[in-house]
C-alpha cells in the first residue's frame, strides 16, 4: 500500500459565498480521496511533480447545483481521469 499525503496550502475559491466553504472544502477533500485510491492516480500525480502550484483553472457551474459539485469539479481537474 502506498501512503500519500496531499497538502493543500491555500485554496481559493473566487465566488463562493464563505459559509460555503467549510461544505466545499469537505466535498473537495472527499473527491480527492475517492480518486486517489483510483487506479492511475499517482501517474496523475507523478506528471505534475516537482510543481509547487496548480492551477485548476476556472470552473462554472449552475448555483443549484451546490457546493458538493464544485468540490468533485475541483478535484476533477486536481486529478484528472477515471471515472467522472
């Protein structure tokens, strides 16, 4: 088993009223946690290396659709690949 340890130092989130970022933060952290235990994730990881900022880009998204989708949408782009 490997042991990986994602830190995060500053997210920005551009957008998003603040008493939402505590439920983004979360649903972020849940998604990256599901990909990274996906096949494939450290070759994602491994092709990014050495990089000290990612940039995730920018991401739209209906209102309705909640702070849970932006975290996946985020996470998505941190670790591309497998299943949407």
């Amino acid at each position: 088993m490997t042991r990986i340890v994602l830190h995060v130092d500053r997210l920005v989130l551009r957008g998003v009223a603040p008493g939402d970022a505590a439920a983004l933060g979360e649903a972020l952290r849940a998604e990256l946690g599901r990909r990274l235990a996906q096949p494939g994730a450290l070759d994602a990881l491994r092709a990014a290396n050495g990089q000290h900022r990612l940039d995730a880009g920018r991401l739209r998204l209906a209102p309705e659709r909640g702070t849970a989708a932006l975290g996946k949408a985020v996470a998505r782009r941190i670790i591309p690949g497998g299943e949407p």
